[in-house]
C-alpha cells in the first residue's frame, strides 16, 4: 500500500516538472522527441542515420539517457551533434526531473528540436513523461511479434514506432502481418515506419516525419 | 531522500522473502533458475529448446512472468510443461513476493528444476532476489557490444550469460571479441555460452550445465 501512495506521488510530482519542461521548450520553440525502446533497438543507430540525412539543415541536440557511461553520447558527438548525457545512477528510467537538469546544460535558443534518448527499457519509460513533444518507440524486428501484448504502455503511449532493422528481415522468422495486427490491437491509432539504419531503408519517411513535427 | 529509504525498505523487505523462497526450494531438493533479459532476447525460445532436449529425463516447471498476458505460457504449455504464470500488474519486474505466490501453485515435491521467466528488462529484474539458486541472463547477438558497459548490474548478478541468437551472427556487425572483452571487464567471473534455439547450436553445453546444476 505504501508503494502504490508513493508512487502516485512521484507520478504527480514528475508530471508538474514535466508540464514545467513542456513550457520552456514551447516558448523557445523546439520540438523535443522521447526516443525509447529495448536494449540494443537501435535508438542510437537510428540517431546516427538522422545526423547524416539532417546534415546541416536542422539544429538539433541530443540529451542521453544512460544508467552509467557515455558510450552513445561518444558516438553521436562523433558526428558533430551537441549531447548532454544523464546518467541515472541505477535507474531505469529517465524522469522529468533529470531532464530539467540536462535542459539547463543546452542553449535552448539554438536548436530546433531535440532528442531525449531514454535508457534502454520497454516498459518503464513509458510511464514518465518528460515534458516531450512526441514519444517515439524503437522496436527492433529481432524482438518478436508478441511485444505489443506483452508490454502494451509503451505502445500505448507512442506517437510512433520504428520499426527498426529492416534489413535483418530475411534471416527471420518474424510474422510481421502478426506483429502489424499485435500493434493495431493495441494501440490502434500507433503509426508504424519499418526502417534499416544500416541499409537507410525508410530514412526518407522518417526524416519526412521529423520535419512535418517541425512544421 | 524520500524515494531511497522507501527502496531500501523494499529491497529489505524482498531479501527477507527470498530467503523464505529459498529455504522452501532447498527444502524440497529444487534448483531455481531466474532466466532475465532483454524484450525479445529469446528467453522463452531457450526454455522451448529446453523442453525439446530435456524430453522426460527432468521433471521441471516454469513461473512465466508477464506484465500482461500469457503468451509464453501457453507457449510452454504446448510442449507439456507445467507452467504458473504471474501477471505483474504493470511491474517492470518479479519480486519475492510474487514468486512465493507462484511456489503456492506448484507441487514442489514433483519437481527438481523450476525456471522463473522474469519480465523483459535488462535493468530492474537484477535488483530483486527472487530466492533463486542461479542466475542465467539471455543477450541476445543483435542486441550490440556495448550492452555490459551500459548495464553493468545484470551481468554482474549472472552466473551465467547465454549469447542467445547464434545463428544470426554471419548477418550482424556485432563484433563479438568486443562484447567478450566488455563483459569480462564488468564481470570477469561470468561464464559465456553461445546458444541457438533455433539451429540448435550450443544445446549441449547448455543442458550439460543445467545438469550440473542439478548434481
């Protein structure tokens, strides 16, 4: 019982900071994208590819979510893209709370949009809003077609999911009109993007998607 | 400040319960094994294999843990093993205490193996004992190299790695010197073992070590 009160403490407490976060980002105009998924989805892959068709035409930032390290901030910065790494210290989530903090590390008035990375996790994730614009998920082809029964929040809550390496698919034995018919049963309204950041299968739409998002 | 003392509190709570589990298992002669990993990284596919290679020879049954459903239940069913399954009710994880609910629907005395199929997740399953003997992780090959360093906890935990996904290998860029060296740095002690559920690579050596926890 004493759980489930605190919970729903930490549950108001995290939504009033990320109304708070929703409002900076809003009044300086980026549109900020909570990227979650899986261990090895391919988030950070999927954010590399988006660096090479992006180039120079949109100022973007990158806040990453690690339980320790910063071995995808690294790869990203690489790619000459500004990363603030948060690590959470054990915990699998990123909330509202260490992404103000991470906010106060950028400089607002130069990006457009920002991504925030979560840690690698289906479920947890999707319980804390972070003052985002849109949730996007990664689901790896290699996770089965049974994940959006089995862990439904998350596709509950997403704007979209990726679907991501695609080119994985002919060493399968994915049923993917079963996992197309798992999501629509789920969350009905989930749009689906099937996309290879290894072969750039599918980076048109998805860069397609991140601008309409700009307007 | 409030959040810590609570997880304590909940950790303390948990150990003590294990403990209970554990005694209850050593009692009645069953080894326990928490089978933790990834969404999708083929933990239900080894238990499948399992059957198939045990045949009749152990007298073992599962506790299936799910958020929601019982998809791999049923999965596990099919090949005639006995099979308890816990919903967690949207939890990331299975405690001590739903475990101790589930040994409550077994006949323990029939058994000698029992395998707990924790939830998808490769952060929180780790931080809850669960009155186990062993501890076995599922990574799957295409889950990437970087998975040790970014969560340390559960390899440490594991008693053993099971590389699940084998038979993928010749299609992934996973360079596997690297994942090896990444996990011996966290976990220098943890045994690696390269499985496929599907071609069947690697099946031997994991029943050997299976009967060997047996005695």
């Amino acid at each position: 019982m004493k759980t489930i009160r605190l919970e729903s403490g930490i549950l108001d407490e995290n939504d009033r900071i990320a109304d708070e976060n929703e409002r900076t980002l809003r009044s300086r105009g980026v549109v900020t994208v909570n990227l979650m998924g899986s261990p090895g989805a391919g988030k950070t892959s999927l954010l590399e590819m988006t660096a090479v068709k992006l180039g120079g035409s949109v100022r973007w930032a990158v806040i990453e979510g690690d339980i320790e390290g910063s071995l995808d901030a690294r790869r990203l910065e690489r790619l000459g893209v500004p990363v603030v790494q948060i690590n959470t210290s054990g915990a699998c989530h990123l909330d509202a709370h260490m992404v103000r903090e991470g906010l106060r590390c950028l400089d607002l008035d130069s990006i457009e949009l920002l991504f925030v990375e979560n840690v690698g996790n289906l479920v947890c994730p999707a319980e804390f809003r972070i003052g985002e614009s849109r949730k996007v998920m990664v689901l790896s082809t290699t996770e089965g077609e049974d994940k959006p029964r089995k862990y439904p929040l998350m596709f509950r809550e997403s704007d979209l999911m990726v679907l991501s390496k695609a080119d994985l698919l002919p060493h399968l034995d994915l049923d993917l009109d079963a996992l197309l018919s798992a999501v629509s049963a789920v969350s009905p309204d989930l749009s689906v993007m099937q996309v290879s950041s290894r072969s750039g299968e599918g980076a048109g739409q998805w860069i397609g998607w991140l601008r309409e998002c700009l307007g």
